[in-house]
C-alpha cells in the first residue's frame, strides 16, 4: 500500500519530504548536543550543584592560550 500511494505523489513532493527529514534529523541530533553538554543537569536529587565539586586549583577550559594546565578535570561517570 505504501508504495502504491508513492506512485501517486507529484514528484516536487520528494525535494520536501527530504528536506523535512533532514531536517528533523539534524534538529534531534542538536538537541542530543545540547542535552550532553556540561550545563545541564538530569540529576538533580544526587548532585543538584556540580559545579560547586571543582576545586580551585582544577579547570574545566578546553583551550588555554598560555600554557599547560596543572590538573586534569573530569566529569564522574554515574
């Protein structure tokens, strides 16, 4: 039955369909992104503050144009 109705749909109906799906696509792996990210927080009974756990001396930078940095940071695995 699917292909049938596929038979009879006006071929500029395929350049949108696949630009919808693209589209979704790319709009769900987004926001997969964005919910993996370090701000965001899904545990909120066992840690609701993490961000209060680094210490001091450690950085959470991904880049540091001056040099090295003196300790590692790292996100706990749950």
């Amino acid at each position: 039955m699917a292909i049938y109705t596929l038979t009879r749909v006006p071929v500029a109906v395929y350049p949108i369909l696949g630009l919808m799906v693209f589209s979704s696509g790319f709009a769900t792996w987004y926001v997969s992104r964005l919910a993996r990210g370090p701000d965001v927080v899904w545990n909120r009974k066992g840690n609701p503050e993490p961000w209060m756990d680094v210490k001091q001396t450690e950085t959470t930078k991904f880049f540091n144009p001056n040099g090295r940095f003196e300790s590692h940071w790292s996100r706990k695995q749950f």
